[in-house]
C-alpha cells in the first residue's frame, strides 16, 4: 500500500512532506516544464531546431512551391543571404525521353496568362517541346508527362536535320534554333500537337565554313536573344515610343558567335536575317571594353535604366565565360536621332559596363566563376556559373547606371551540379537544367525567394522626392547658372519620366518652365516634379550660438562664468549654502544694532 506521506530527500531525516494535492503537482510540473524549455531554448538553440525538423517530416510543395496567399511587404533590398535551392519541380530524364541523357539547354515561354511551355534540348538529339501545368497544387512548377512533342532529328549530314544544337529560343510564333555555325527560325503553332514546325530564315552554313557570308558567318553560336517591343506604341509597357527612338518597332536578334569571340547584332523584321554588326573583334580573344573571350548566355532588358535618359531602347547582357565576368550592352544610338542634324541616325550596340570580382581576390565570394547563362527577372539580371555551381543576382545600380551591384546567389544542395543552361519565368520561378551526382540528368525548378519577387526596384526619384527642398539653394544658386540649372532640371525631368523633349506629344513640360527670371517656380516644381510632396528644409543653425543663447545647465554662457571656473553642482550647492549663511550672520548683527 502507498504511503500517505512521502520523504523528502532533501529535508530533515525523519521528517516527512504531506501529499501535495492535484493542483499542486499541475503547477510544479508545469512549472518544471517551463525552466526545462527555457534551458534548452537558451543553451541548445540548435538542438530545438534539430527537433522541429524531424517533426517536419512532410515537405508539403503545393505551399512552400507557390505565392503566399497574404505576401508580405519588402521594402528595396540590396542584399540578401545566399539561399539554397530547394527543389520543386525534379524531372529525370528518363521520365521524360526514357533515356538518362544529357540536357544541353532549357528554355521558358509564357503563351498566354496560364499557357506556359518549356523547351528542352537532348545532347545528340532533338528538341522536346514540354508544358507547364497550368492548374492543381502543381501549377507553375511541374509539366506534363512525356514531352508533348518533338522538333527535328540530330544529323550533322542532313541540312534538313539539327547538327548538335547549342540552344533554343521559343518565340510566341515559333522558335530559333541556334545549332553548329547556323541559326534557323521556325514558324510552329504551340497549341497543335500534331503541326509541324516551317523553316522561315536562315543564317549561316550547318557544319561548315562559308566565307562568302564574311562578317555574317558564324563559327560555333551557342545562344541568341531577342529584343521586340510590347507593341506599335510602347518599348515596353512604361516606355512610350517616341522620335527618340525611330527603330524601336524592329524586332532584332543578338547571337553569341562564342568561336568568333563576339556578339552579332542582326535585324530580323523581315522575312530575312540581316547582319548589322558585331560587338567584338571577329575572331580575336579580348578581355578589356572591346571584346569578349568565349561569350556565351545573351538576355535582353527592356527598358534599360538609360532608356529614360537619352535613346536607348535595351541593354543587353553577355555571359564573358573565360573572362568570368558579365558584360552590359546598350542598344541604342550614340547620337540623338530626334535632332534634324541627326536623321538617319542607326541603332548600335555600345559599351555599358560589366561586373566582375577577381575570383582569387578578397569578394571571390561575389564573382563569377565560368559563367555561361543569363537571365532577366523583372530588375534583377541572374547568373549561372559552370564551375561556381551557383545562380548569382545582379542589378543596376540606379545612381551609376554602367556599375552592377551583387544582391544574392542560390546555390543548390550537396551532390547537386547546376549545368548553367536554366530561364526565369514571369511568374516567379526559375527552370534548370542539373546533374545529380554521379550522373542522373535532369531538369528541376524552384520558386524564387520572396524578397526578390515582391520588392521594389531602387528609384533615384522617389528618394528625391523624400529629401526636403532648399529654396536659397535653388533662388541663389541654381537660378545664377545656366549650365548647373540644365544640368539639374533635366537629371530630375528624366528621372521623373517627364516629356520635356516633344512638345506635340501629352505631358509636355518645357526645362524653362522654372525659370522666373529672379526666382525658381517652386511651386509648380512641386505641383509636377515633386507630386505634391515637397517641403522646405529647416535652416541650419549658425556656426556658434550667440551669448545669450549658449548657457550651459547650470546658467554659464561662457567658460570660467566671466573668470570664475566653473565647477560642479554640488561644490556650486555647498558654495551657495555657505553664501546664505555669512548673509544671514550679517543681516542679524545689523538687527541687533
């Protein structure tokens, strides 16, 4: 039988503890509880974390794989830390062609707002075209099972066949493919299954030399980008087309010709391919501003931040392998084409800037190491590295349009190998192209990190439009030269995407508008630069405070108390004590006189 008392082993022996009742035991223990969890959340933080990873033994992908349903907000961001890869989407190849072969590049296409297909390239063999589930907890990130078709065969022989295709290109019409020393264009409806694909242009001579074509020739492409205008008004839905940019409505292709060391800008508005220039030296290895060594991954960005500054419709961005950096292009004119003296002006490609960290220098961890594949997601230009095994983010700077600044990488778990051939989707997610060590070939995608699909690009204007306006800075010194009045008035014009240049079209706003003469028109500076937002800065206190302003806590306004040293409180108390005490002595000795 259970004893009605209970010895205590920390009390007087022989003594005994009565029973503690129900509500007693609930509170110790519970009591215990909280100092245990408390003890393993201070000491063992990791050891809790480690617990609620087994709990978590279920990776529920039709959450973590999708835009959450209230999103969060994110302000501007400049850096993030890396993050990896988590698989959505995990495809081997042998579910998709049978066969565990190689995948030389991918390509993404959005058709519509819910049609969205994936084109894929076997080494040694054809083009598989793959669609994205459109709807279910699999939307966005998985595709129907097998392939829905194939394009061409795989002979070097055959001109009606590929010859080891290097990348393709899917077009909202059809699809450009690039394979040895030829680029073709296919006209293929996505939608029917069963229509085959109608050669419409062609470049280049499949595997061989063609010397007749001389600059046109290519030797080894590898990749081709494109740049075409939402529609007959706009570059891009907010760029207007204007006189600034005559040629906006062409549709161009830019191709790495990786053995010739260059970049081939060709107009493809008609129905021929038509060679317009290069960017680099034909045939020659360059590591400085006028060349590349091995360029390979092409993505076009429309607009560029320079589109709103002067006449550039794009900026194009090069993957230098062998030079591990990447390479900023501007399409657009060195010229204003606008002005009369100026017609006829031609677009070109110009030298924009580049990004590139020593990979044996103190960032190694920021550079770029074999990069091969690049991408445009909404501001952000991603990276793919061969032997970096990572997807690195880049942006422009927006004060410095020709410098690029690191945000983030994405890097995947251990014993996966990132080939380099991968696409961003308008949706948020990224398809790739990976190797699961040793050698299981396959194509996966990811939904990309919240902060870079939801925040917003740095705005130069916007942080204008917070700073407080100095109106003597802009009555004295502004308004007293005209070069400093240009140079300022115009910076905020463009990057407030006001028309000052075209008075026949809306939103005309002349440079002039602001000069009164004796003063600048503040107000309608306000009214149309400034949104309505504009307050005065306060005016800066003077260099030294007068006398009468200046005292110290105690009453001092100068050093010493005009040649008294000054002291602290309580010596100053004890100092006035003893000054009320020889005033009483002395008042009382007159009373008694």
């Amino acid at each position: 039988m259970r004893s009605k008392h209970v010895e205590h082993s920390l009390g007087t022996p022989g003594k005994s503890w009565p029973k503690a009742t129900p509500w007693v035991r609930c509170v110790t223990l519970t009591t215990l509880l909280t100092l245990a969890v408390a003890t393993l959340c201070y000491w063992a933080p990791d050891r809790l974390q480690g617990i609620r990873r087994l709990q978590t033994t279920v990776d529920d992908k039709s959450e973590r794989c999708k835009p959450p349903r209230k999103p969060p907000n994110f302000g501007t961001i400049f850096s993030l830390d890396p993050v990896q890869i988590n698989f959505c989407g995990e495809i081997p190849m042998t579910e998709l062609v049978g066969t565990n072969t190689q995948v030389s590049s991918i390509s993404f296409l959005a058709l519509t707002a819910t049609a969205e297909v994936v084109t894929l390239v076997e080494k040694g063999g054809p083009i598989y075209q793959l669609n994205v589930l459109s709807d279910g907890d699999r939307a966005r990130w998985d595709i129907t099972r097998p392939a829905v078709r194939t394009f061409g065969g795989n002979s070097c022989l055959d001109f009606t066949q590929f010859c080891e295709v290097a990348s393709v290109t899917p077009l909202l019409t059809g699809f450009v493919v690039v394979d040895r020393h030829r680029l073709q264009e296919f006209n293929v409806s996505w939608g029917e299954s069963e229509s085959s694909e109608v050669a419409l242009n062609t470049m280049g001579k499949m595997n061989m030399e063609a010397p007749i074509l001389q600059d046109a020739q290519l030797f080894f492409p590898t990749y081709l980008a494109v740049y075409k205008s939402v529609n007959n008004t706009h570059i891009s839905d907010e760029l207007e087309i204007s006189p600034l940019f005559p040629h906006a409505t062409d549709r161009y292709f830019f191709v790495s010709d990786t053995g010739h060391h260059r970049v081939m800008f060709i107009n493809a508005s008609s129905h021929s391919l038509q060679y317009i220039e290069s960017y680099g030296v034909m045939g020659e290895a360059r590591s400085d501003t006028t060349g590349f060594n091995f360029p390979m991954g092409l993505a076009v960005m429309v607009p560029a931040d320079e589109s709103f500054y002067g006449p550039v419709m794009a900026a194009v961005f090069v993957a230098d392998r062998r030079n591990n950096r990447l390479v900023k292009l501007l399409l657009g004119y060195r010229r204003d084409p606008s002005q009369p003296q100026n017609k006829g002006e031609k677009p070109t490609l110009m030298w924009g800037g580049e990004y590139y960290r020593d990979i044996a220098g103190a960032e190694y961890n920021q550079s770029l190491y074999d990069p091969v594949g690049v991408s445009i997601y909404r501001h952000w230009i991603f990276v793919s590295e061969a032997e970096g095994n990572a997807i690195t983010v880049l942006t422009t700077n927006y004060m410095q349009h020709d410098e690029l600044l690191y945000i983030t990488e994405l890097y995947p778990a251990p014993g996966i190998q990132l080939t380099g051939s991968f696409s961003t989707t308008e949706q948020g997610y990224l398809w790739f192209a990976y190797i699961n060590r040793p050698s299981t070939h396959g194509l996966a995608s990811i939904y990309l990190p919240e902060p870079l699909v939801r925040s917003p690009p740095a705005s130069w204007i916007e942080e204008f439009r917070a700073q407080c306006t100095n109106a003597t800075v802009y009555n004295l010194f502004i308004m007293a030269n005209a070069t400093i009045y240009d140079e300022h008035v115009l910076q905020v014009l463009n990057a407030a995407r006001i028309n000052w240049r075209f008075p026949y079209l809306p939103g005309y706003l002349s440079k002039d508008a602001f000069n009164l003469t004796l003063m600048f028109d503040l107000m309608l500076w306000n009214e149309t630069v400034l949104e309505g937002n504009m307050f005065y800065c306060l005016p800066p206190p003077p260099e030294t405070t007068p006398p009468m302003l200046s005292a110290n806590e105690d009453g001092w306004n100068t050093p010493g108390g005009g040649g008294v040293t000054l002291l602290g409180a309580s010596q100053r108390m004890c100092r006035m004590c003893s000054l009320h005490v020889v005033l009483g002595i002395v008042l009382l000795s007159l009373m008694e006189m």
